[in-house]
C-alpha cells in the first residue's frame, strides 16, 4: 500500500528531484547551510502564557524584532498534542488513493492535498507548475464547521474529534494574545468593548493544517517542504513534530532553525497583524526543509479576521481579508507564488 503521493514517491527510491527555490530557480545550499545561524535559536523568544500580564513588555518585543516567538504554559493538555501527532500519522499512512478519496463532498471543511500548500477557498490545490511543487501532502479543516464534519474514514473521525477539542484551546490562546497585542499596541478600538470579541481576529475564520514532510534520503542538496513565505494570518500557531527539525525563521537576514522543543507552541505573527499594527509588528518570513532521515509532522493553525472588515492602517490602502486572499490566489496562480503580500496593497496619498 502506497501512502505516499505518486509525485512524492521517488522519495522512497533515492532519486531527488532538482532543487527549486521560491523564484523557481536552483538553489545554493551551500550558501544557505552557512547561513545558518544555530546560536539564534537560543535567543528564540519564550512567552510563558499562564504570566501573560508579566510578559507584556517581552511579548512586544518578540513581536517587534521576531514576528515569532515560543509559547508555554500554554494550557493545552501535553497528551492531547501527543494524540493529534499520533493521528496525523494514521491518516498519512493510510493509502494514497484513500486519503485523496476521503474528503469527498466535504471541501469546504476538509481537503487532502499534496505538492503544494496553497489552496483556494473551497480547497484545490493551487499550484503555479511542476517546477512549484512541494515536498509536502496535507489536510485542511476548517474549524468554523468541523463539529458538523462527518468523515467515513474512522482515522479521520478519530483525528475530528481531538480537532474539536484542540480547536477550543486555539480559539482560546489566539483571542488572549491577540488582546494583549491590541493593548500593547494602544488599538484597543480593535476590540467590541462589550465582548471583548473582535472581527480583526474572527475564530470561526480559524483553519487547520496538518503536514506530512517526507523525508529525503541520501540527499546533499537542501530541499524544501515548504518555501520562504509570511502567513497571511493575524497569528499562527504551530505545534511541530517532537524530534524533527524543519522549521526556520528569518532573524537579522540569517535563516534561524527552530528546534523542537516538546510542549511548547510556536506563534508567528501574520500578515494581517502586521497591517492592523502599522508595520510595527513583523509578518515573520520562515519555510520548512525536508529532513533527511525523517518524516515531519506539523499542526499549524492560521485564524483571521472577518472577511468583509476594513483593515485601515497608515502603511496600506484600505483593504479586507477576503480582498487580500483573492490578490494573493491571483499571484499563485500566475507565479507559483505569494508575490508580494502586503506590498500589493501600496498606500496613495488619495486613500486618506
Ligand atoms: O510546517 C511548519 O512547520 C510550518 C508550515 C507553514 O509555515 C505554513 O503552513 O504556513
Ligand atoms: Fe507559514
């Protein structure tokens, strides 16, 4: 049984495919391998959740220099994370064939997809041509309608049901970050002063990726499940695979690995955020590369503002949610890639 996607397959049989980067050119791995910086990882942020209101000047800073920080004593029960991990990989070994079958009728609240991680609203995979694609396959949940979710597969119905209970705790830990950032940032009129609610930060907006990254062994060259880009998210939260490195984040021009650490969560600041705060806070640019050894499992969860609200900064022309995803889909479709993101919407002096 072949769990693998057949454009992932040659994976198993030791015959890498070209090394691409996010131009669709060759890379320098070389270049990149000295880049590295393992020194950075050290000075990753820490935020201990449960002392948030001891932490605000910390949480501004890493929000400021970073775009991304890690997160303790988030809450999240250590043996939930551990089951999602463990059901992520029962779905991805399941057959390819059943995996590609298995979100039928459902697209608009799961999809499977491969190759690439960019999809469109109802969830097809958008790739930009062969020298795009990915080393990566994935499902999709869209946490707005995952109680309703009724999958025939009783891997995924397993997996639902942890996503239900996990989705409560990234609603959760999303809406307490994003109020302290709104205070820190004195735009606390980016809050419904009666619920504390906000449609700059709409959980039921809140989707769910699961990643496998294949391993890629004896391979000299750098490959890359994922190539460099910002999330088009108010905030992400990632929980990553225990043992497997991957991720990496761009600090001071240097790409930065971000080690796993068990238990603890990452949160990057999105794009989304980055507007509502003036450029002051950082959209972080990461990617994920493929480990030779290992397969590598994430859990990342991107939440967003309500589709149809202005987002008014001095930095950009008036713009909604749903009015930056339709540019940024137009790009992907003609590029292969998120071009440019915030850039596309350049403030004129008319917009004021
Ligand atoms: O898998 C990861 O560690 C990060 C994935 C990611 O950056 C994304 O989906 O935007
Ligand atoms: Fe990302």
């Amino acid at each position: 049984m072949e769990s693998l996607p057949p454009s992932l397959r040659h994976l198993n049989h030791h015959q890498a495919p070209p090394t691409i980067n996010h131009n669709g050119n060759s890379t320098n791995p070389t270049k990149d391998k000295d880049n590295q910086d393992q020194e950075y990882d050290l000075a990753v942020p820490i935020i201990d959740l449960q002392s948030l209101s001891h932490e605000k000047s910390k949480l501004d800073e890493a929000c400021k220099e970073w775009g991304f920080f890690r997160l303790v004593n988030h809450g999240i029960p250590l043996t939930l994370l551990n089951q999602l991990q463990d059901q992520a990989k029962q779905m991805f070994s399941l057959s390819f064939d059943t995996k590609q079958a298995s979100c039928n009728g459902n697209s608009t609240t799961a999809s499977y997809f491969w190759g690439t991680p960019a999809l469109t609203t109802s969830g097809t995979a958008l790739t930009g041509g062969p020298q795009n694609a990915h080393l990566v396959e994935g499902f999709s949940f869209s946490m707005g309608q995952i109680s309703q979710f009724q999958p025939q597969l009783p891997e995924l119905e397993s997996f639902r049901l942890l996503l239900v209970e996990y989705g409560k705790h990234l609603s959760r830990i999303a809406t307490t970050l994003f109020e302290e950032l709104v205070k820190s940032l004195e735009l606390k009129n980016l809050l419904d002063p009666l619920s504390s609610k906000s449609s700059y930060l709409d959980v039921n907006t809140g989707n769910v990726r699961v990643y496998r990254y294949p391993s890629c062994p004896d391979s000299n060259d750098v490959r890359w499940g994922i190539n460099e880009h910002t999330d088009s998210s108010v905030l992400s939260i990632l929980s990553q695979d225990d043992q497997v490195s991957g991720l990496e984040v761009l600090k001071d021009h240097k790409w930065v690995t971000v080690k796993p650490i068990p238990n603890t969560m990452i949160i990057n600041i999105g794009d989304m955020m980055q507007a509502l705060s003036d450029d002051t806070y950082k959209s972080v640019f990461h990617r994920v590369k493929i480990n030779n050894n290992k397969e590598r499992i994430s859990i990342c969860y991107f939440v967003f503002p309500d589709g149809d609200v202005k987002i008014e900064s001095s930095k950009y022309k008036p713009f909604s949610y749903n009015e930056f995803r339709a540019q940024v889909q137009k790009d992907i479709k003609e590029t292969g890639n998120k071009v440019a993101g915030l850039s596309r919407f350049p403030r004129n002096n008319k917009d004021n």
